[in-house]
C-alpha cells in the first residue's frame, strides 16, 4: 500500500510515524514545503531570546528514521478521482489512501492594505525571522492584534525584547474564547504590570501607510504611531489551507475540511486531519473551532490508526489549551459561559473554588482559582477555568477528562485527591472539590 501525506505539521508527523508502527511495510510518502518543521508553540519565546530558531526546528528523523519518506516540496494539484497529487516539480504521485493535513494559516484583515512590509503575522519560519530581524535592527514599538494565547505570549516576548509594546483585542477580556471576563483579570493586570499597553473593547479601525504601516487607528480613537522597523502582529484567526481542493469534490466548510469520527473525508480513500478539518465538538456534537495542536495530533493519529486498517474513533475538541504570564499561569477547557450560551446551554450553574498553592503556613503560598461551569440540565461539566500559580495545565486536563467522560458534579464534588505540603492546600480541601460544591449549592 502507498500513502501520501500533504502536510508536516503534528497531524501528517504523527498519522506517518503510526502507519510506519501499525504497517511497517506500508510505503509512506510525506511532502511538505518547508526546510524544517517548527515547534510552532516555542516560536514567542525566540524572541524572547531563550534559545534560537534552530532549536525549535523538529528533526526530520521523526519522519525519515522510521522508513517513511520526506519529500520537501508542496503540492500544486490534484486528481482524486485518480488517485494522484501533483508535486511542484510537475511530477505525479499515484496512491492508494491519502491523508491531507495541511494545517490552517493566519489572517490579515481585508481593512489592512496589501504589502506593508512591517505587518506580520506569526506562524511561518519567515515570519518569526521577520519579527526578530526587526527586533534586532532597530524596532522601538510592537502592535500585536488579537489577545488569545499566541497574542498574548508574542506581546510578552516583544515587551521583554524591549519594545513599547501594544496589546489589542476586540472583545472586553483577553482569551475570550477560552475564559470568561472576571477569571482573565487577574492576568490582564499582570500583562497591564510588565508594561504592555493593553486595550480592550478596542478593534484596529484603520492600518494606515504606504510602504508599511506608519499609523494603527483604533474605535475609541487611540492612534499609534509607528516608523518603518517597528511591528505590527496579526493573531485574530485562521484559514484552513483548503484552496488546493476546491474543484476536488471534497466536502469543505468555512473552517475546514468535513471529516467523520474517522477522519475520513466525503471521497474514498481520502482521509484529513488537523487544523485543515471542520469538527464538532466532544460535548454538543456540533462544529466548533479547534485549531490547536493538541487536537492535531490525537486526529492524525486516529487517522493513522484507521488508514493502517484499523478501526478508532474520535470524539471531539474540548479544546483544553492554557498560557502564562509572569508566573500566572490561565487556562481552560470545554465552554465558557459565552460559548456556553451560543451554544444554546441557557440552564447552567458556575462554581468557583480557591485555595493556595501550597499549605498556607508558607510564606508566599500561591494560589488558585477555579470556575465550574455545570449543565443543570443533567448536572454534566461542560466547561472549566482555571487561573494561579502552579500546575494549571494538569487541572486542566482532569477537568478535561472529567468533561469527556461525562462527569456530574456530584462525582466531581467526591474527587478523591491528594495533599503535601509543598504541593497542595492542607488536606482538609481541594479547589476543585470546593468549586464542585459551590456550583452543587447553585443547583439546589
Ligand atoms: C505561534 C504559535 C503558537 C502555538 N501554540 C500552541 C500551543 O501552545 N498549544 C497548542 O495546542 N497549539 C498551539 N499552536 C497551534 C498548533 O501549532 C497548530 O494547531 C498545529 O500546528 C496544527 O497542526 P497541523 O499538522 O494540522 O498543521 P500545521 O502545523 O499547520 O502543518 C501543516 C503542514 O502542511 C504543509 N502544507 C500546506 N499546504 C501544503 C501543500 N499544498 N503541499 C504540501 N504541504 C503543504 C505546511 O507547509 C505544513 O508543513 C500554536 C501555533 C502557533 C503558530
């Protein structure tokens, strides 16, 4: 059997390496365009200047060492009906099964003009050179649009290189797909604390200039002014790179290719995973965005699985993702209460809970916050916040875990934990517990 895959990110790496482990003998072909895959994730902290770009590059022996091979040029063309892909060197590919993980790519607002040679975005290795030789020649100020995770981290990365850096977003908190407005503002003064400009309920109106962008209009009528070196970063959104299957007859929405539970497309033998998919969500079924590469990876590899001759199944984004600031650490998972409604979940109850870090006898214990958000319908957990100090990511994934498993709060408000000084809040409770119970006194 012969299988290509399009695309080099997490989705096409770990579908290809659980072929190869599944079906060693199967022949697997991987295109993709760059020199190197980057570790997206690390990319702020090159700024930053923790390490340099090569160390975020992924090893090609991921792909290579295992017997697949990498072939690194992009695909112009294909002929599904056909079984074949065309490669930019004008050569066709025959295959048997092919998956199509060619990720999704961020966007610049129609508004802004076309070609100004100071305006970013942040994915590509180019870009991040772009940002840094920047940085090193000379920038005095950064305007980064959009205060999600990456926002949020490439304006701390620009405020430590030294840059006055601007931080704006529409919406009246930052991570507002992730969190709600009264979790987030404890690190909205943090962010505020290092010295980042941060404007909230304050779209970019306008990009102003010629060569590049020499003024930022925003709504309430703040303008910054900007020279040729300085920056200016977009992360409001992705675009699934799609565009190569548009005449294919493949089934595609707005954010992706449409894939079933086994990450099998409309055609036969054709199969997508990543952030080029449109999927639902674990908890309502219904299509959500979940362009993360903590999604990326379990799709691919469930894609894998099923394109070995298997048989697994996904089911769903929870979207569990967090950040940090200064040693605040935020995260969430599942709903927050503004998905939650959008999605039509109109009977919930919120819990929250808090403690510290560690057994509060210590001089600075830490803390941390935590937010339930409970279907009252049939008592479920449909979404979690969790902001403090330490080991966020963890509770974020039990959460997680008690989300896709179904959990009710009354079995949440029995969790059975565990307590150390240095580690935990004294034994007598737990956040999560107290958060459990808050939300169970809500329901009544
Ligand atoms: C700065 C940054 C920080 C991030 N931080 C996090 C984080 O902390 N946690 C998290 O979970 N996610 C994070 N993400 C998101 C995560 O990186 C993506 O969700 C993930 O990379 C998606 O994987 P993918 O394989 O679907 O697509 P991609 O990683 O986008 O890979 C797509 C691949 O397809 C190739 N390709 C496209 N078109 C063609 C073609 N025609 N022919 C051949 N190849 C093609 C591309 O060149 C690329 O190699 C971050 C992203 C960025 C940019």
């Amino acid at each position: 059997m012969r299988v290509i895959v399009i695309g080099g990110g997490p989705a096409g790496i770990r579908a290809t390496r659980t072929i190869k482990a599944l079906k060693p003998d199967t022949e697997v072909v991987l295109f993709r365009p760059e020199y190197k895959s980057l570790i997206y994730c690390a990319m702020p902290y090159v700024i930053e200047d923790i390490f340099p770009v090569e160390k975020i590059y992924k090893k090609d022996e991921l792909i290579t060492d295992i017997g697949a091979q990498l072939i690194r040029q992009s695909i112009v063309e294909v002929d599904l009906s056909s079984k074949r892909v065309k490669s930019e060197d004008g050569s066709w590919h025959k295959y048997d099964k092919l998956l199509i993980a060619t990720g999704a790519d961020p966007i610049i607002p129609p508004f802004v003009p076309k070609g100004l040679t100071n305006v970013f975005v942040f994915k590509r290795e180019e870009h991040l050179r772009g940002v840094l030789d920047r940085v090193k020649s000379g920038a005095q100020k950064a305007v980064v649009v959009g205060a999600g995770s990456i926002g949020i981290e490439v304006s701390q990365a620009s405020n430590k290189a030294g840059l006055e850096t601007h931080l704006i977003e529409m919406a009246d908190h930052i991570l507002p797909n992730l969190i709600d407005k009264e979790m987030a503002e404890i690190l909205e003064e943090k962010i505020r604390k290092t010295g980042i400009h941060l404007h909230l309920s304050n779209p970019v109106q306008e990009v102003r200039g010629a060569d590049y962008a020499e003024r930022i209009l925003l709504k309430d009528g703040t303008e910054i002014e900007l020279n040729k070196n300085d920056i200016v970063i977009f992360s409001i959104g992705l675009k699934p790179n799609v565009e190569l299957f548009d005449k294919s007859g493949l089934e595609i929405r707005k954010d992706g290719i449409v894939v079933d539970n086994h990450m099998r497309t409309n055609i036969e033998d054709v199969y997508a995973a990543g952030d080029c998919c449109s999927f639902y969500s674990g908890i309502d079924h219904k299509p959500i965005l979940g362009k993360l590469a903590t999604n990326a990876v379990p799709m691919g590899k469930i894609a894998g699985i099923n394109i070995a001759g298997g048989d697994a199944e996904y089911d769903g984004f929870y979207n569990g993702a967090a950040t940090i600031v200064q040693g605040i650490r935020i995260g969430g998972t599942g709903f927050n209460e503004t998905v939650a409604k959008g999605r039509g979940f109109s009977r919930y109850v919120v819990g929250y809970g808090e403690t510290t870090t560690m057994f509060p006898i210590f001089p600075d214990p830490g803390f941390v916050k935590i937010k339930l958000i409970v279907n009252q319908e049939d008592h479920r957990l449909i979404g979690a916040q969790v902001v403090g100090t330490m080991c966020i990511t963890e509770r974020i994934d039990l959460l997680t875990f008690a989300i896709q498993n179904k959990i009710t709060v009354e079995k949440l408000a029995k969790l059975s934990y565990s307590a150390q000084p240095y580690q935990s809040f004294f034994p007598a409770n737990n956040a999560i517990v107290i958060a459990a119970e808050d939300a169970l006194k809500q329901i009544g």
